[in-house]
C-alpha cells in the first residue's frame, strides 16, 4: 500500500510542498509532480547522468535519490537557468553555439553538472573536466563538442 509523506523544499528558487509516494525517486517526483519534463529517464540505476539536478549546489543523479530526501533542500533543475523572460542561460547557449546536442536525451544532465563545474569559479584543465563530465553518457557520442561548450563557457565566465 503505498504511503505518502508531505516534502517541503525549495525549487528553481521557489518554495513547493507535495504530498509524494515515500517510494517514489526525486525523478519521478519532478517529472510527474512538477512537470520537470528535462529530468531524463535513462538507465534508472545511476549510470548515465541523464537524470542530473543539483541538490544545495551539487550534482547528483535524481533516479538514485528518494523524493523525500529532497525535504528542505535547494533543488535546481535545467528549467531554472532561464532568464525571466525565457532568455537561455551563456551554457544552454554554448551547447547550441557548439553543437554540443544531437538527439538532446543526455543534454539536461550534462548542463547541470557543467553549472556545477560552471560556479565552482575554477579554472580547470581539459583532461579535469573530462574527468568531472565522465558520469555522463552520451549515446549520440558528441564529447568533443560537448567539451568545448563547456570549456568555452568557463573561460568567458572566468574572462579569459
Ligand atoms: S537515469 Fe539516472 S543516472 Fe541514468
Ligand atoms: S545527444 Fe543524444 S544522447 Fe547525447
């Protein structure tokens, strides 16, 4: 039988309350309660990255994570990096600029943890950031556009 529990928490900065299934994962309850639609499905067990949203500044896998740790945390999700009228953020744009999407399933994710990598503020080399890009798969295979539109948005921010 399934039990629900009321969640309070903060959400592309605007504070949210849902009653949610104690069973259900944090991909589930953005997609289904929130209407989170760029909150990828893919593997489900933690493998792909597809399902990214950073939690109090962090990137983790949402599929892996219970909705109901999501209670008086900072969520953020692609869908709060647009400006207020809708305006792209400078990494959604980089990644258009680049070429960095193809079929745009493992996108989402990809941008959240470069906005992780993105507001850390540090410089990092090409090898480091295929390391911290490394949890994503991208079953169109476009790294290396991906890792320029990642670059290119972290040497504009840091004014190089
Ligand atoms: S769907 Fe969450 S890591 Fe693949
Ligand atoms: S663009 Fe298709 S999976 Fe990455």
């Amino acid at each position: 039988m399934a039990q629900y529990q009321l969640i309070k928490f903060t959400l592309n900065g605007k504070p949210v309350e849902k009653y949610i299934d104690v069973r259900a994962s944090l991909t589930d309850v953005l997609r289904n309660e929130f209407s989170l639609t760029s909150v990828k499905k893919g593997c489900e067990v933690g493998e792909c990255g597809a399902c990214n949203v950073l939690i109090d500044g962090e990137c983790y896998n949402s599929c892996i994570f219970l909705g109901v740790w999501a209670n008086g945390k900072n969520i953020r999700t692609l869908e709060g990096l647009l400006g207020s009228n809708g305006e792209l953020s400078d990494i959604q744009q980089a990644f258009i600029d680049e070429t960095a999407v193809q079929c745009g399933f493992c996108t989402p994710g990809f941008i959240m943890t470069a906005v992780e990598i993105l507001e850390s503020g540090k410089e990092y080399s090409e090898e480091e950031l295929r390391k911290l890009l490394s949890g994503h798969l991208c079953r169109c295979t476009g790294y290396e556009n991906i890792l320029r539109a990642v670059t290119k948005t972290m040497k504009a921010r840091l004014g190089k």
